[in-house]
C-alpha cells in the first residue's frame, strides 16, 4: 500500500471540510444573532442556530481526523494501527482514510465507550 495515494484524497477532505465548518459556524451565529419578532419566532432561530453549531462541531471533528492522518503520512505511519502498530486493511483505508485504528481495536474502544456513556 502507497501512503501518498491517500494523501490527495486527504487534503481535498481537509480543504472541504474546513470550509464547510466555517460556513456552518457562521451560519449558526448568524442565527443567533438575529433579532426575532415573537418567541416562535425566536425557538425556530434556535433551532437552527443549535443544528448549524452541531453540524459544524461533527465536521471538525473529522477534520481533526484528517489532519491526524495526513501527519501519519508524513511521518510514515499512516496505515497503521494506533493501538498494536498493526496493519489496518487496505479496504477501511479505501472507505475512511482518515481512520487510525485497525477494526478489532475500532471495535473494543467503541464498546468501551459505550461502556461508559450507556444510551438511556
């Protein structure tokens, strides 16, 4: 597997999402900001302000990720397992380039967040 071929892919994803989290955040601040007319008014404004900033906060997350991934890269360790230093399989990296954990480990940390932070 060739790192570099990833790489491209990565820093288109990169570009996008940093934009689009920009403009979500703006978005949702200019929904915050408005002056609102009546109270329906202002839970609509609200709503969409929180949908915008929850938008936002989603693709900075992955663009977190990204960022991480194209460091992997540079420093010849983009493919690898976070948790063993293992192989991830080539298909994940084709689905999800970004992803830094083989999927036995993606799995027990999921687990182990679910763990944590039960679903009510």
């Amino acid at each position: 597997m060739n790192p570099l071929q990833f790489q491209e892919r990565l820093l288109k994803l990169e570009r996008d999402l940093a934009a689009r989290t920009a403009r979500e955040t703006k978005l949702g601040r200019e929904q915050s900001d408005q002056g609102v007319a009546d109270v329906g008014d202002a839970g609509v404004s609200e709503e969409s302000a929180s949908a915008d900033f929850n938008e936002a906060e989603l693709d900075s997350t992955l663009l977190v990720q990204v960022r991480d991934a194209l460091r992997r890269i540079e420093t010849g360790a983009f493919g690898l397992c976070l948790a063993d230093g293992g192989p991830i399989d080539v298909k994940r990296l084709e689905a999800s380039p970004w992803v830094g954990y083989c999927l036995k480990h993606q799995q027990l940390l999921e687990a182990a967040s679910r763990h944590r932070f039960p679903t009510l």
